[in-house]
C-alpha cells in the first residue's frame, strides 16, 4: 500500500502511535521531527538539526519561533487544522541558523493516544532550488519586458518568407501605427518603408544572412519611414534561429537614432552611431576590373578608414596591408572563387605597428557564361576574438576542476614522447567513487573529490612524470624510460600507498579505493590512442586497490564473458533459457506463500550461466528487452499450467529492470499476456530494485501506477541497500518492501542492522505493507527476525532456488522446512594458485591466468575454490599452475555455495602430477 493510503488507513483507526521508535527517526533518511499539543518541538532526528544547521537543544522550541513572520499565520493554521484530525502538506520559509531562509515543503500528520490528539509530526524537504529557479525565470521574463519599454527600442521577429510573426508595442510606433495594422502588414509593405536608398543594401544583408550560417548576427542603419516624422534613422542588429518547429525565424532589434537628443560618446550609447558599433560589412570586387564597385557603410569601419585609399587602386588593393605570412592564404582563397567555390580566409593587417585580424567570407558571382565576374564578400573584424583564442585554448585543454592536462593535451604529449623516448610507461588510476559522491552529496562536493584526489595523487609522483586528467575521477601518468616488470610494479606498490590515507572533504571522509592499469611503449602499442586504449583496458581487468599490466591475451575470465558476450543473441532462439523458482514462506510455520522465479542461461560450452553474469550483458544491448519479455511469458505460461493441474499456486514475482519500464508500454504488454495465458493479475508480482526508482522517471511511475491499477503488486527488493527514502513508498505504488539480504548476514551480531531492520518493520506496519526479508541462512537469524516480527522469509535456509519439477512437488507440500547449509569457503590447507583453459571443445586457446585457491587433492583428484563458472564436461582441459607447475586437470562435477563461491572437483590427466598438488598443501 503506498504511503498517502497507509498514512490515511493510521488515521482513520486511530492507532497509538504516540511512541514512536527512536530507531524508526534516527534512521529515517528526510528530516522528521513531533510538537505537542501547544506546537513546540519534542522531538527531531539528526538530519532535520543538520538541514536547518541548529543543535537539537536549540530546536526544542515552539515552532513559530523558525518560521519566516510573514508565513506563520499560514503555518497556524495548517498546525491547526492537524489538531483537528487532517493531515496536511503546506510550504513555508524556516530561518536557517545563519540567518537565511529556506523554502520548505511540510507535511504535518496527527498523533493518536487512545483515540486522542496528542500532538503531531512531521516530514520536512527544502524546496530551495526549485524557487530559485523560478525566481530566475521571473526576472529573465522582466528584463525582457523592461528592454521593450525602452525609448526608441522594439523588437520584431519575421518568418523565412519576410511576414511578420510577432512584435513589441515599440514597434508599431516605430512604423506610426496602431497595434491591429501592424500585424496586417505585409512582407512588402514593411520593405516599402524603408528609404529607396537603403533597400538594396538591406536585402543584401538578408540574403547573405539567410544563406551563410558562419554569421551569427549582423548590423545596419536604415532609415524608415514615419507617416508624420518622415524619414527616421534606425540602426538595426538582425539574426536567425531555427524554432522548435525548424521554422527559420529573422529577429531584428531596433534602435530609433532620430529619438536620440544631445551630445553623448560612444561609449555611452553605442546605439547612436552605425561606424562605432558595427563589425561586419560587406564590399563586392570586381574581377574583371579588379577593384572594389560596392561597399557598404560599414566598410570603412571594420578598418578604421585604412582601406578607403586603397579600394581604387587597380590589381591586389588588399596586398599592400595583409602580412607577408599571410598572402598565400588570401591567394588561395581568390584561386578557390574563381572555381566557383565559396570560401572563408582569416588574414592578419599592420597598421601603426599594430596587427589586426580579419575574416572574409568570398561568395562566387558568375556572368551569363558561366564565368565568375564577382565575388561578393563579408568582412568581420575579428581581433579581439584571436586574443581570447589563446585562452581559449588553453581553458580547452585543461580540466577545468583540477587543472590538469585533459584527455587532448595528454594524447599530444603521448604522441611527442613517442617521437622523443625509447621506452615509456602509461598508467591509467581511477578512484571510481566520483559518479556516487555526485549522486549522494552533490557536485560541489565531487569537485572538491576531485581536487583532492588530483592532490593526493601529484605529492605521489616523481618530477620527470606527466601527470593528466581522462574523465570522471580516472587519471593518467606517464613515466620516461620505464618498462621493465620490476620498475613497474615498485612504481603501482607505491600508488597504492594513497588507498590507506583517508580523503576529507567538508564533513565526509573515505578512504580510496584504487585500481591502476599498466600499458609499456612499445611493447603493447605504437599510438597515443592504442597505448591508453591498453592501459584502459589493463585498469578494468584490474581489482580494486590492484593493478595490472596490459596482456593482448585474456585471462579465463575476461575470454568467458567474451565469449557469452558474443552467444547471448541466440540464447532466447536456441531455448537456452530456463527459470527455477525459490519460495517465500511465513516464518513461523514454514508455509510457502509465494515464489520468486530467476533465469538462468545453460551454455552449450559454458554450462550453466548465473544471472549476475550474463544480465549486465543483454543490457549492454536491446537483449534485455527480449529477455524481460521472455520472463513474464514463461513466468504466465508456467502458472496456466499449474492452474489447469489443479495445482495450490501462490504468486510468482519477477525481476524487471527500469528500462524495459522505460521502453515501449511494458503495462500493456502484461495486461495482453496475462489475458493470454488466462492468468489473473494477483498471481504476478513485479520487483523493482531500490536503487532503479532512483532514475525518477516519470514513464516509470505511470508504468508501475498502471501495473497496481491492474492488480498487480508491486514489490521494493533490496530495501535499505541503496538510498531507502520514505519518498519513494509515497511516490510509487508499492506494497512489498524486501530486506536486501546484507542486514540478514549481520542482523546477529550488529546492533546498528537490527535498529535498522526494526524500523523497517515499523514503518511497513503503520503503511499497511508486506515485508520480506532475503538471505536468512541461519536459525539463528530466523529466530531474531520472528522476535521483529518479520512475517515472510526467502532464502537458503528453507530453499534455494528449485527447478520448475521440484518447485510444483513442493508447491503440493506447502510446507518448507527449515536447514542450514554451509556458506563459507574452508579456509585451512589452501594454497594460491592459477588456472587457465588450455583446450575447450577440441579447440586449443591461448588465455591468461585467473587466481583460485586449492583446498585437498587425492591420488587421482584435485579441488579449488573459485569465483569462476567453468563448465564441467569432457570439452574442456584446465592447466593448473602450482609453485611453477603445470598440472593437466579436468573438472568432473562442481558444487556452488552459498556465498556465491564454486567449489570444483578435477581428475588429473597424468596421476604422476599429483604429487605436485600433495607437496604444496603439506607446506602450507
């Protein structure tokens, strides 16, 4: 039941809840906090002190005491209306401690004693941003309407065609008319407004506008034409922009010069003079003739007048100003209009031991035979655009947080050191704790995670390095002349060191968790791009506070996901899917009421194939559509025929994933194959991750609003892992909460999991929700979750998940009974070893090494431990490698555990290497 209706059900039965858990608010992850009967604070957890930055003595006051004057009317009544029975939400500003004030939204419910009112509580979240951002949309709306009643300035916007779309009320007295004429104005009625003079000109500047997108915007004076004022003098900034309907749109900004009265400077009011605010103009040469036959007013300006005395001479007029490095540009640009192509150049001019810079854009004119007699040019002073070039380009190859050296500049200097060093070394270190940090605490917060751990990283490194930033919080290095195994590995040990210092930002503290990939010039590439290329993927086979040097082979683990990565397509074709069903029972008596189906892929080579490992796989592609769908019709197909055996069935949940939610409409999908398979909608039950709801996506919502709507529930697995918030029991429709199994492993021993799994208890209870707590192995956690009151238990200790012939034996038996299994890898007489697969399926391969431990071996047999899932058939050989021996092996059966471990049983291709496996596990 979601929240609105849980909190509705509390009221309506007037249930005591005037005790309410300490675990339940100090855990809480929003801002809680109860009054009494008068409206003074009683009680308060940690976060609403920290959200208003008070100590909790200084809370415990009467609630009007932090409410902003002007809004705590507002909040007496709504405090008012609660002692009355009504829940209510509201927003008001609550003064901060160091004075501000925060808006924030409130949600006040009353307390019951005994069918009595004895005060209230509350749920508190800052709706700061939100206002702020409102607050600067209303001032953008305002300067724009104050800009429009500005003296002499109007504002139109004009179609593609020349019609009018909209304008300011300025506009229309620009033109001497009333607002109902303008906008029946015509595209020629406006141009006839516009001196005889001018029209050419402007419609020049239209058409080069129009067509040469390299122009954001560009300037004119005209003089238009007033019924009473004559004649009026307008400068004029026009550009285009493409609407949300790809409809080009011409905007024009208008400034009536003639309003203007009085000597004021440029600097003043730049609108006063076309010369002192234009930077572009136009100008047409003539080929044939080879000088300049039109320009417009603009011209002279973008060259302060040093071109006025030379647009008559004949021949190359511009040669006399353009520096000499510059005129083989200028030359080719001419040579490309004469073959009829446009171009732009960028030149530098002297004047006065000064340089100026220049950019043309030269368009083409030809004469009836097809010869080009013209071009026709626009001329931009571009200056002071080349003076912030340079910062520009050096803002563009620096990571803006910590400075460094980005990806660009890194892959320039990795190309110069190939032409510079023999050997080099490239490390590639990432924290990868950045993408959570941002989520959890913020980017300011990230930012400052990234300045330190830049900082932590450059006191670790030696003056000949280059040290430069990829992406996120990974880094790379470069050491001269480093290659050899030993230099390497001293160099990533004492990287390594920066995992032990802890990284304070603010109030937070961690401690890194680092990997380092290794990749050596020019042993494992050539390139800049292959060499981090290799150092990258060295860092993803890397463990965590590990390294790893860069192999062009795989290890076992790197080719088997490989190799599923490549056969997962056909998996759904080659009916190589199956579900197995682990149950739900209530704790007390044992009876199953409910089930769990999980997929499970068996590999033809591989054997079988755990979710956890092919899952990420399909959602790399559109596979995990496929495969969603794949569940709820084996999952509706199974029940039918359960229903039609006459079977006791109980509801079956299924695993789906934000987005297939997000794809498609997964809601009707269900409705078509649940009225397919004539199975009714309380039989389904769809479980969602805990951190999945945190993509906040609206598709998601109406998926799962419509899913319930149906009668299908709606199960939280994994409670408590991610980001538990109260907020989302209100927002989806949820009915089941699942305990992520990690409090299970420590409910026992740790007092901090059991305060947590109480108030989860608590909380389902008042909201009217089921609970489900996973992973119970033991009696003993069984024990202390019926002492909480937990009604349902999934995990290994009633069952594992069953095959679908054992699931319906045990679906007729209902009851499960209870037994503990082992969990835990035998620890005494192992030894560290390596295997790699020497030949799958008669094909001999070359992969890498991957680390297990060996636990016993007999005259003919051999065990590990692993967390690799082999397959185990006569297709494939194994070499084992102990204290520098190969050992031929083959696995003959496997046991998986419950940890998540495989234990392997091997017969040894030669008896005479047993001895081998004997000597090590004596010695250790």
């Amino acid at each position: 039941m979601p929240l609105k209706r849980g909190l509705q059900a509390l009221l309506n039965r007037g249930q005591d809840v005037s005790v309410i858990d300490e675990h339940f608010m100090e855990n809480h992850p929003d801002a809680i906090f109860t009054l009494d009967l008068l409206g003074r604070v009683t009680r308060l957890n940690d976060k609403t002190s920290r959200l208003l930055g008070y100590t909790r003595h200084d809370l415990m006051n009467h609630f009007k005491h932090f409410v902003h004057p002007d809004d705590q009317d507002q909040a007496l009544f709504h405090f008012q209306q609660v002692m009355q029975g009504n829940s209510e939400t509201y927003a008001v500003r609550v003064r901060h401690s160091k004075g501000h004030y925060l808006e924030m939204k409130i949600v006040n419910i009353p307390i019951f004693k005994q069918e009595r009112i004895v005060g209230a509580y509350g749920i508190v979240r800052d709706l700061t941003t939100i206002q702020l951002m409102k607050q600067q949309m209303d001032s953008i709306q305002f300067d724009h309407q104050l800009v429009e009643t500005l003296p002499g300035i109007s504002l139109a916007a004009f179609n593609e065609h020349g019609y009018l779309l909209r304008s300011s009320p300025s506009f229309s007295e620009l033109l001497g008319l009333s607002p109902v004429n303008t906008r029946t104005l015509s595209k020629q009625d406006i141009f006839e407004r516009i001196h005889p003079a001018d029209q050419q000109e402007f419609q020049e500047y239209i058409d080069l506008l129009k067509t040469n997108r390299l122009l954001s915007s560009l300037d004119i004076k005209i003089r238009v034409l007033h019924p009473q004022n004559g004649y009026q003098d307008v400068f004029c900034r026009c550009a285009f922009r493409e609407s949300e309907q790809h409809v080009m749109e011409l905007t024009c900004a208008l400034y009536n010069l003639s309003e203007y009265k009085g000597p004021v400077s440029a600097e003043e009011s730049p609108f006063l003079s076309f010369q002192h605010v234009s930077k572009s103009a136009i100008y047409r040469y003539d080929i044939q003739q080879e000088k300049i036959d039109f320009h417009t007013r603009g011209f002279e300006t973008v060259f302060d007048g040093l071109l006025h005395r030379y647009k008559e001479i004949q021949g190359g007029w511009i040669e006399h100003l353009i520096l000499a490095e510059d005129h083989h540009k200028v030359e080719s640009s001419y040579q490309r209009v004469l073959a009829h192509h446009e171009t732009e150049v960028s030149y530098r001019i002297r004047h006065q031991d000064t340089v100026h810079w220049v950019l043309e854009n030269r368009t083409p004119i030809t004469g009836p035979g097809g010869d080009v007699l013209f071009y026709q040019s626009v001329i931009q002073d571009i200056t002071q655009l080349k003076q912030q070039e340079e910062k520009i380009f050096q803002l563009a190859m620096h990571d803006r947080v910590t400075g460094l050296p980005n990806r660009t500049l890194v892959l320039e200097k990795i190309g110069q050191w190939i032409a510079t060093y023999p050997t080099f070394s490239i490390l590639t270190i990432s924290y990868n704790t950045l993408q959570n940090i941002n989520h959890d605490f913020g980017y300011s917060i990230g930012d400052k995670w990234l300045s330190k751990t830049a900082t932590q990283l450059l006191h670790h490194l030696p003056p000949a390095s280059y040290f430069g930033h990829l992406y996120g919080d990974e880094y790379i290095v470069l050491f001269p002349n480093v290659v050899e195994e030993y230099s390497i590995n001293k160099i990533c040990e004492q990287l390594l060191e920066v995992s032990k210092q802890k990284i304070v930002v603010d109030s937070y503290e961690w401690y890194p968790s680092i990997g380092i990939g290794v990749s050596r010039f020019p042993e494992d590439a050539d390139s800049p791009e292959e060499l981090v290329k290799a150092s990258s993927i060295a860092l993803g086979r890397a463990r965590a506070n590990d390294y790893s040097v860069y192999s062009s082979t795989f290890n076992v683990e790197t080719y088997r996901r490989h190799q599923l990565q490549k056969s997962i397509r056909t998996a759904i074709r080659r009916n190589e899917l199956f579900l197995e069903y682990q149950p739900k029972v209530n704790a007390w008596s044992g009876t199953m009421v409910g089930a769990e189906a999980l997929i499970r892929w068996q590999h033809p080579d591989w054997g079988r194939i755990p979710p956890n490992d092919f899952i990420p796989l399909s959602e790399e592609s559109d596979m995990h559509i496929l495969i969603a769908d794949w569940v709820l019709e084996e999952t509706c197909r199974n029940i039918n025929q359960w229903t039609l055996a006459e079977l006791p069935i109980v509801p079956i949940s299924i695993n789906v994933s934000p987005k297939r939610l997000i794809h498609g409409n997964f809601a009707e999908t269900c409705r078509e194959t649940l009225n397919r398979f004539s199975v009714s909608p309380s039989m389904l039950e769809i479980e969602i991750l805990e951190t999945d709801v945190l993509f906040d996506n609206s598709k998601i919502q109406q998926s799962l609003q419509t899913l319930s709507q149906m009668g299908i529930k709606i199960a939280l697995d994994d409670f408590g892992k991610g980001y538990s918030s109260i907020s989302y029991l209100q927002q989806y429709p949820i009915d089941t909460i699942k305990i992520d199994r990690q409090f299970a492993t420590t409910l026992v021993q740790d007092k901090k999991t059991q305060s947590v799994v109480r108030s989860v208890l608590f909380m389902a209870n008042e909201f009217g929700m089921d609970v489900v707590a996973e992973g119970v192995e033991t009696m003993e956690q069984l024990h202390f979750l019926r002492q909480l009151q937990c009604p349902t238990i999934q995990g290994y200790l009633f069952s594992k998940p069953l095959p679908k012939a054992q699931f319906e034996r045990t679906m007729q038996e209902r009851q499960v009974r209870a037994l503990e299994a082992m969990t835990t890898v035998t620890t005494h007489r192992t030894v560290a070893a390596t295997i790699t697969i020497h030949r799958l399926n008669s094909q001999e391969l070359k992969v890498g090494q991957t680390e297990i431990l060996v636990s016993k071996g007999t005259m003919e047999s051999v065990s590990f431990y692993s967390t690799l899932h082999l397959p185990v058939h006569e297709g494939i050989e194994l070499l084992l490698v102990l204290d520098q021996q190969s050992i031929a092996i083959r696995p003959i059966q496997t046991v998986e555990l419950d940890n998540g471990w495989m234990e392997y049983e091997c017969r040894y291709l030669d008896l005479k290497q047993s001895h081998f496996v004997f000597q090590a596990l004596q010695s250790s």
